[in-house]
C-alpha cells in the first residue's frame, strides 16, 4: 500500500527527537509523517527510561521522609510498602504522557504510521505492521530511532535473573537483593530507588569513580552518601562471573585490591551502556555513514552525509540525553525548513542525575578546565550551611563552581544535593549567557532558598561566602 502524498518530512521513531521535530515541522510549514514501531509514542524517555524512573525515585525519596518523619515529631509507625500501587502510579502517569503525544501529533496535523520503519531508498520508507506493508514518501527524512540497553558480553539478560533498566523498571516485588553493574546515571539511580524500598544493593563500577563523567569532588560525595545509605559501593570492580543456583545468582566479583568477592542476588541488573538502533533500518543501502560503535555521523545541522537524511538523538555521538535529543530535533527540522539554526553548544549541555541526592553540572569539570589550560580557581559552598536545606531536612551535598580566574569567567558548574536538578537551570543559563562569577554575586538570590548555595559558592570564588 502506498500513502497518498509525499511528505514534506517523514520522522522515524517518536521519541524526544522524533516527537518534537514533528511539532516544530507542523510550527514550520512542513507536511510531516512519523512512523513508530512501539504500539504506544514516546520512545525510551516516556516508556522506559526518564519519566518511570522518576517517578520511581520520586516515591522512594517520599518513602524516606515518611520514615524520618518522626525526627519532626510525626510518629507514623512503620510505613507499609504496596509496590503494585506505586507501579500502578508510574503506569498511570506513563499512560496520560503518551495520550498527550498522541494528542500533540493530532492536533498539530502530524500522520502517524504505526509499524516498523526501513529506508528503501532516497525518500522511500516501508512501514511493516499489521500484517502489511505501507510505503510512505517524503523530500526530507529524520532518523529518530534511538538505543537499546547494552549488556556485557557473556551475560545474557534473561529478563528474569539478568535484567536491563527495561525489566528493572517493571519488577513486580521489592526483590531482596541485587547487584547492579555500571554506576552511570541509570546505574545509581536504579541503586537508589531499591535500596530505598528495601533491597540489599551492591554496586559496581570499573572505573575509579562512581558517575564517572560528573566532577571528582561530586562522585566522592555521592559514594559517601550512597554508603551511608547502606549500599554496598565498589569502585575499579569487574564483574567475574554470574551463575543461578538454586533459584538465586551467585555473583563474583573482583575489587580494586583484587579481593575476589562472592554476593548472592535475586537479580543482576547490567547498566553497563547502550547501543543505537542504526542497524537493520536500511542506512547502509543509502549509503550513510557511521563510525565504529555504530553512531550515524552528522554535522552541526544533524545532516547525515546522504542529502536530506538526517539523524538526532541517542544514534548520534552527542549526550544521552532527551533534551539534547530534542533540541538536535528542532535544529534539523529549522535547517530542512530553510531557516538558520543555531548550532548546538554541547558543551553547555545540563546533565542531571536523580538519584538520592540528585547530582546536576553542566560545563567543564575542574580536572577537565585544568587538562584545557585554564587557570582555574574554584568556589564551594555546602548545603549543610543554608537555612532552606536545614529546614527540608536536606544538608548533604554542595554547589561547587569552576572559574578561569583572569576574568572569573564561569567554566562549570557541579552540584550534589536535594533539589540540585532545578537549580541547575540558573547555572545553564549563566554559562550560556557567558557570565562572571561577579555577575552571578551582584545577582540577588531570595532567602532562603537552596539557590543562596549557588550564590555563595560565588563569593566563594573570591573567599568571600558571607556563612562559610
Ligand atoms: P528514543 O526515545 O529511544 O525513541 C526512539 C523511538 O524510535 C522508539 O520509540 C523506538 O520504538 C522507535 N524506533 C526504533 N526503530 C524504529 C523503526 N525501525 N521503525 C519505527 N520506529 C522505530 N534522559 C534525560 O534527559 N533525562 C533523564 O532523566 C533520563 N533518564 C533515563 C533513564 C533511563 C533508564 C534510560 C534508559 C534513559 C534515560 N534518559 C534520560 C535518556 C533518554 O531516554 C534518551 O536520551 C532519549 O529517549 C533519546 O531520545 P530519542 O528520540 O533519540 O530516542
């Protein structure tokens, strides 16, 4: 069957990317289509990945007060657990959001094609689903197709024992134990979340440090707290072997010292990375390029080496991240629309990581500003000093801020703490808009709110915290 017209635009896959590049080509003019091969839109963001999980960690931190409470004089007694109705909720929330998409795509004339995407040729997509075959055409395409969960080799996940974020988000029961492998944003957040409901958690990272992408000064502070929270933390730690026995994973690992350690657990969740959807969707017949790890190859306007195939979000190198995926969205449909986009600056990318506590930075780590060149010098404040964060009963963490010191530009900045994921927004903002530590010190932040620790990690560049 083929569709009637040919698209101005045809979008595969109906993610972060995908989604809101369809908006901003209806907002432009464009006839566009999308295609989806999931029988719900939304993508990994929506479905199974940044919304579920938060609204998991947001009901394992509402846990946590509840158990605190009686430190403010609330004695509730021990607080019974129903997970079916907390994943009852995710699901809720999960459903409104994807009927919003679905709406979003209606209302703003987007065709959506429900089934499985190839590229036949130049402007030629066959979407299989239902038992046949729509051909759709189009001048321009988007790849939108996303990543998978990448587990390690030799490690099959069974869904059942060996799980991926995909599984770990819809476990029935609270399991006792599990041992999680890869301490990356998905990784501590999954920590997070179970060790709050009750399970026995062991985490293991190869490298030195736990989010290893984040400032050192914050991955030793979120181990801290992780360890205080009773999970079991090992850092430059390899996985050896994983074997079921009797209904349970005897799981051996090897520690930093080299000590060969040996954990039961009722499940092994690899948070060890993911890899793009670029195969099998017929970019080798166009002849697109990608590198060695499969990642589609794209200039500063998402335009793929083919005219008029571009590519955005998780399939290419940029940050894994939904709001990158979106906004390299826009630049791709503002570039088929022939207006000038601006070129993303991913070096002013927020990243945001909602364990407990949250960790936000966006710009370059003090080791990265110092490897750069950059005579660095650096304010920090703690959220233990701050009326706000005494009253919300939340202390641990800082607002640690990076400065080249000729003219105390703003290279980064790196956050721990509760809360830390909103205020990052006025850091973002702040490098984008290429300010000074100054800057931000003549600028008056209300009291008391946790933004006074952005403002006094400021003065702190200049040693001059009022409460330090
Ligand atoms: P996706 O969201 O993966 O969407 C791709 C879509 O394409 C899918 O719906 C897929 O079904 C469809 N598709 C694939 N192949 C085809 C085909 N051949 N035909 C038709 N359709 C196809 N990012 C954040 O910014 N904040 C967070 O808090 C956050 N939390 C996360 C938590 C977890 C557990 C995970 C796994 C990820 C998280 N991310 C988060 C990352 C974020 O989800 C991704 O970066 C984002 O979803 C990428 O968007 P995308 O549009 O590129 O792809």
């Amino acid at each position: 069957m083929e569709a009637r017209e040919v698209f101005d635009l045809a979008i595969i896959g109906s993610g972060p990317g995908g989604y809101v590049a369809a908006i901003r080509a209806h907002q432009l003019g464009l006839k566009t289509a999308i295609v989806e091969r999931d029988v719900r839109l939304g993508g990994t963001c929506l479905l199974r990945g940044c919304i579920p999980t938060k609204v998991l960690l947001h009901d394992a931190a509402l846990l946590g007060k509840i158990r605190r409470a009686s430190k403010h004089g609330f004695n509730t007694g021990d607080v019974e657990v129903d997970f079916s109705k907390v994943q009852k909720r995710k699901s809720v929330i999960v459903g409104k959001l994807t009927k919003g998409v679905e709406f979003l795509m209606k209302k703003n004339e987007v065709v959506t094609f429900k089934g499985n995407a190839t590229m036949t040729g130049p402007g030629h997509i066959a979407v299989e689903g239902n038992g046949s075959t729509t051909q759709v055409r189009a001048k321009h395409v988007i790849v939108a197709t996303g990543s998978e969960p990448k587990s390690l080799p030799g490690y099959d996940v069974d869904g059942q024992f060996v799980i991926t974020n995909n599984e770990a988000l819809d476990l029935e029961s609270i399991p006792k134990s599990m041992v999680i492998v890869g301490a990356g944003a998905v990784g501590v957040e999954f920590a997070s979340i179970y060790s709050s409901f009750g399970t026995r958690v062991t985490l293991l990272e190869v490298l030195p440090q736990l989010v290893p992408i984040e400032d050192e000064d914050v991955s030793k502070e979120l181990r801290r707290a992780l360890k205080k929270q009773g999970i079991d933390v090992h850092t430059e730690a390899r996985l050896e072997s994983a074997v079921v026995r009797e209904g349970t994973l005897e799981v051996v690992f090897r520690t930093a010292n080299g000590e060969e350690k040996h954990v039961q657990a009722e499940k092994l969740l690899m948070a060890t990375g993911r890899t793009p959807n670029t195969s099998g969707i017929g970019l080798e017949k166009l002849g697109v390029v990608t590198d060695d790890k499969g990642y589609v190859k794209v200039n500063d306007y998402m335009e793929s080496n083919v005219p008029g195939v571009y590519a955005i979000g998780d399939i290419v190198p940029t940050p894994w991240l939904a709001h990158v995926a979106s906004h390299e969205g826009v630049v791709a449909v503002e570039r088929i629309a022939g207006r000038n986009p601006v070129p993303i600056r991913y070096d002013q990318v927020p990243g945001c990581t909602y364990c407990e506590p949250q960790v936000a930075s966006v710009g370059l780590t003090e080791a990265a500003a110092r490897a750069a060149g950059h005579s660095v010098k650096v304010g920090k404040f703690p959220f233990s000093s701050i009326g706000k964060a005494m009253i919300e009963d939340a202390t641990d963490g800082f607002v640690k801020v990076v400065t080249d010191e000729k003219y105390g530009e703003i290279l980064g900045v790196h956050m721990i703490g509760s809360g830390v994921t909103e205020l990052i927004a006025e850091a973002v903002a702040s490098i984008g808009l290429e300010a000074t530590a100054e800057d931000l010190i003549h600028t008056i932040h209300a009291h008391p709110t946790l933004s006074e620790a952005v403002h006094e990690a400021m003065e702190g560049v200049y040693g001059v915290s009022i409460h330090m």
